[in-house]
C-alpha cells in the first residue's frame, strides 16, 4: 500500500538509505515483556506432607480425634471435618472443600509436638449420629492437603457405676440412655445385678417381670482394653441382639448388651465386692445409642 502511494504521490520519495531507517526503528525496537492474564499466579508445588492414621476416641457429646503427619515441610495448620456424609470420597484430591471444617480458625496442632501425635478435641457434638471424620493440612497460601483416611464415630455417654444386689436398695437397677441409677423394677431399667451359689451375674430385666424391658448380654473377652475390644467387634465376628438373658461376670470381663431399643453397649466389670445382701459390683459402660450399630 505504501509503494502504491508513492507512485500517485511523486513528492513523496524514500531512498533506500531511509527505507533501512525505517525499517530498523519498526523492527529493532525493544520488545515489551508478555503480561500475564489478569488472576493468574504462579503453579505452586507442596511438598509431600499427609495426615495419616487418623483415630477417633467417642464421648459423651464429644470426640477426641488423633493423627499423625507424613513427611515434612512449612504448614499453618489442620482442618478437622465433623460430617454429617462422607466427604473423603467425593473430595478426594487436594484443594477445596465445600464444607466447613468443625475448628472455626486453622488449627496449629496440640501443645506436645514431640509424642508424634496430634490431637484436636471436638464438642457440641449431638449423641446417637453417625460421623464421618478427616483431617486435611492447610498450607501458607491456604490450600489444603488430600484427606486422611476417614472413621465413622457415634458419640454416646460413658459412665461408670455401681450396682447392689436386686430389691436390696434404691439402686440396684440402672437406665443406660438416662445416665442414672434406677430400681430394678423401674420401667426404663436396663440390667440388674444379683449372686447365686457364689456366682455373679448380670441379668435382663425381663427376668423379673415378662412385661419389663428386654436385654440381652454376652460375654466377649475375660480382658484387655477398651480399644483391644473395639477391634474384635469391628471384625464382624459379634452381632447385635444376640445373647442370653443374664450373663456370669468376674472382674476384668467385657460384656456386649443390647437393649431394648437395640442399641449396643460395651461393659467393663471394674470390680466386685461385699457379700450376701451387701454384695455390689463397679461398670464403666460406653453406649451407642444408633439401632443395629457396633460403633465405639
């Protein structure tokens, strides 16, 4: 188009000297560097760090959960997430959540770093609900780590008590859901305690009256601890709802009890004492108050 001026246009001359002028200044200009779109940043690469082994301790209204870290490198903290509905997964990469985590700032980590354990205590919780639970780290910048692996929790009460023997006091009955010492005639008892012929036995109390409500018991380990007997339940080898009416106790059993409205209670017999009509036996008990479930 120029050439094509120049012709119609004589006035207008351009040697060759200031052809290569021009073209130097168009085409040796300095080059102005790329701009990047507007709200893009730079890839950022984590380093390989995980929360693994995830645990949850159940209470009443409460949970202990417990992990540990893989692999090591600069973190802000953790979010701890108490659903309703499994969330590991539907979202299981790396990155956001659509969820809030049940700690309202990122949480630091506890006060003992050195035990290689971290712990996060978690209330307000409802009894009775199932929960799923997983950890994810959060990085400087915010983003978070893939999940942990994820625990089913019920939260339920676990509490220690004392029986004497049936008809022998006030409180020679007790209801698990309520929490509290009843007569064994009373119509939300649970379980009574009585001896005969020098055995100890705990018993439904159906036994004493066919209208009452009905327990059923049976002995799962002559001892251990309470996590030991979490894991034999958990391997399917124990149901709900079976069992016989009464059960022979020494101290150190665990017993498995389900009551009336199918709900599952793990049993440790603390202790045994007195004798005749002033013989009284010691429990603590971990209740899950979910129909038909074995979740501690």
């Amino acid at each position: 188009m120029s050439r094509a001026y120049a012709y119609f246009n004589p006035v207008v001359r351009c040697g060759a000297a200031a052809l290569v002028a021009i073209a130097c200044v168009v085409g040796c200009a300095p080059q102005k560097p790329a701009v990047k779109p507007e709200g893009t940043q730079p890839a950022i690469i984590h380093p390989a760090v995980l929360p693994v082994d995830l645990q949850v301790e159940s209470g009443d209204g409460k949970m202990t959960v417990r992990w540990k870290q893989q692999g090591t490198g600069v973190i802000s903290g953790y979010n701890v997430f108490i659903s309703r509905e499994p969330l590991v997964a539907k979202y299981e990469e790396a990155g956001a959540v659509p969820v809030a985590p049940h700690n309202t700032t990122v949480y630091p980590g506890d006060t003992n770093p050195d035990d290689g354990v971290i712990e996060y205590d978690a209330g307000g919780l409802d009894n009775g609900v199932k929960y799923y639970v997983s950890v994810r780290i959060v990085f400087p910048d915010q983003t978070m780590s893939a999940p942990s692996n994820e625990v089913v929790a019920v939260c339920g009460p676990r509490e220690e008590f004392t029986l004497t023997v049936r008809y022998k006091s006030d409180n020679d009955g007790y209801s698990l859901v309520a929490e509290r010492q009843v007569r064994a005639d009373a119509a939300n008892n649970d379980l009574y305690f009585y001896t005969k012929d020098g055995v100890d036995y705990l018993a439904s109390p159906d036994r004493l009256d066919g209208y009452m409500r009905k327990s059923r018991f049976s002995l799962i380990s002559t001892g251990g601890q309470f996590n030991d007997i979490r894991q034999q339940l958990a391997s399917g080898k124990v149901t709900i709802g079976s069992g016989a009416d009464k059960v022979a106790i020494t101290p150190g059993n665990w017993v498995l009890m389900t009551t009336a409205e199918k709900y599952a209670a793990l049993i440790q017999v603390k202790g045994l004492a007195g004798k005749d009509d002033a013989r009284r036996v010691t429990f603590w008990y971990a209740l899950c108050p979910l129909a038909d479930e074995l979740i501690f």
